[in-house]
C-alpha cells in the first residue's frame, strides 16, 4: 500500500525532540548535547556502534535514565500510548509459560495462570495472527527459537495500540520470513500515523524502510534522509571509537 492510500488520514504520534541531552553514568561520558527531532507518524532509525548511546537515549524517551537537556513530546492531542519491543527477552527458559500465557501476562490484569480473559482474547488472537505465531499459542516460550520469541515481543507491541512505538533492534533475530512480518508491520504503523522510533544495525533495511535516520556515537554525527547520510565516510567516523568530529547535518 502506497502513502496515498492511508489506512488513518489523521497522524497520531507525538513529535520528538532531543535538546542538548546529556548523560553521565559514573565518570563515563554516555550522551553528549544529543539534538535532533524526529517528526510525527514517521519511521525515524538509530544506528551507530555497540555502546554509542542508542540504547541509553531511548531510555531517556521512555523515562528510565537521568539526563540533562531538554526531552519533549508534542502529542497531535490528547498524550497516547507509548509501546516498547526490546531486543531480547530474558527469562529462564525452564518455565511452563506458554506463547498465550506471556501474552496474558502482558495484556490483562488478572494473572496469567487463569488463561486469557475473553476481554483480551480477540486483540491476542489477531496480534498473534499478525506475526505468524496464531499456530503456536500453546508451545512453552522456552522451546521457542529465537526469531520465533522476537515475533512474539513484536505482538505484545501491537496491544494495546501504540501511538509512539519504540523499537530495540527488532530484526536482530528475525529470519528472512520473521523480516517480511516486520516490514509489513512497519508498513502498518506508519499508514496508521504513528510515530516509530528504531535502532537498528541493519543499515540496508534503515535505508529501504526508514523516512529518516540518526547516527550516534555519544553525539549525533549525522541526521537526514538515509539515501542522503548513510555514504561510507559517513558510516566510517559513526563505526570509529572516538569521533573526531561532526559529520554534518542533512536537511
């Protein structure tokens, strides 16, 4: 489906801005005057290397980390929802949860062991079926494959809908199928308006599916379309340990 043809014609993600966002942990100097904004109802990358900040700045956005700077959200109304995918699940594998029992716990209030509650039954249902995983409601998360339980985190993203959705390299499991499911979901957020924040390591997926995309090495060495920031000299200073200086801006 092309951006002409809009499933919401109204944008319901909030903007984004970072102002001069700066974290220390200790003595180590993690976000360094990070500005940039990201627009409403777009797919906004992260990229850079392991230990660059990218991880620390969305955990600004979510509220779990000090910083200094000015963070904002502009909200087109009413502030909505803000949904979370992580990289990975931790858990121990042991356990007898089940694909619907993870779900359950997420998404209702009464516990888990009680099954899913017809309240929330249909938004799993079609959550799962959105990932592919409606076959495997009843297998143990643990006997699960890897790309199989980022399906499932991509799912528990979807309830209840996110109007600001925050995406911790969500392909870095995937396979090639699993990938196809998340371009498709991708799709869908951004026809529905909301506004997607990614990190990623997978530059030729930011630069086929991202609108925009920010490089972060402890400060932001580049911000712009990704046809126009991700050239080889760019990414050589963003992947080096210590950036010597900022690579630029691109309108």
């Amino acid at each position: 489906m092309s951006a002409a043809e809009p499933l919401c014609v109204k944008v319901c993600g909030p903007a984004v801005e970072f102002d001069q966002v700066s974290l220390t942990l200790g003595r180590t100097l993690i976000l360094d005057q990070v500005s940039f904004s990201i627009a409403p109802g777009t797919v906004h990358a992260l990229v850079g290397p392991n230990g660059g900040g990218k991880s620390s700045l969305i955990k600004t956005l979510l509220g779990q980390m000090p910083h200094q700077g000015r963070l904002s959200l502009d909200w087109p109304g009413e502030p909505g929802l803000i949904g979370y995918v992580p990289q990975a699940l931790e858990f121990d594998r042991g356990l007898p949860m089940t694909v619907d029992d993870f779900m359950a716990a997420l998404c209702q209030r009464r516990p888990a062991f009680m099954g899913v509650s017809r309240k929330v039954a249909p938004a799993i249902g079609e959550a799962l079926e959105r990932v592919g995983m409606q076959d495997k409601r009843k297998r143990r998360m643990g006997a699960l494959s890897g790309g199989e339980r980022q399906r499932v985190l991509l799912a528990q993203g979807l309830i209840p809908a996110p109007q600001l959705l925050v995406l911790d390299e969500p392909m870095s499991a995937l396979d090639e199928a699993g990938a196809q499911v998340f371009e498709r979901l991708l799709n869908d957020w951004r026809q529905a308006g909301v506004t997607v924040v990614w990190i990623e390591h997978d530059l030729a997926a930011v630069k086929r599916l991202a609108e925009r995309v920010t490089g972060l090495n402890r400060q932001v060495l580049f911000d712009g379309k990704p046809e126009q920031t991700l050239s080889p000299e760019r990414l050589l200073s963003l992947f080096s340990t210590h950036p010597k200086a900022r690579a630029g801006v691109q309108p």
